[in-house]
C-alpha cells in the first residue's frame, strides 16, 4: 500500500536527503497547523498524515545511525 512505498522510499534515501525531507516536511506541518487555526485552512486531516510521514522517516533516520 501507500506506506510501504512510503517507507521503502525512505529507506533508499541517504542521510542528508532524509534529514532535509524531514525539515521541509516539519515546515510544511507547521504552516498547515498555522493556516487550520487561522480558519483558512478546512481540510485538517493533512496535517494527521505529515505527523505519521514526519514519524516515519525519523524512525528510519534513527535505524541508519546518522546523526
């Protein structure tokens, strides 16, 4: 399904890629968390789904070692 091919994308990523994958995930997570509270933003279940992406590729970020 859909998250395994998430996850094996991530697991075929470098470090550096992953980490910069994570940081524009977490940016865009904050803004649609910003866009929900100032009413401008009405489908909420987004940002539900950038947590889980986010936790996952931090759990494979985490398994390959780097830091």
């Amino acid at each position: 399904m859909k998250t395994t091919e998430e996850t094996k994308k991530y697991r075929e990523m470098k470090g550096a890629e992953l980490q910069a994958l994570i940081l524009e995930m977490q940016k865009d997570l904050t803004t649609s968390v910003l866009k929900i509270k100032a009413g401008k933003l009405s489908n909420s279940s987004n940002v539900s789904k950038v947590r889980k992406s986010i936790a996952r590729a931090t759990t494979i970020f985490r398994e390959k070692g780097v830091e």
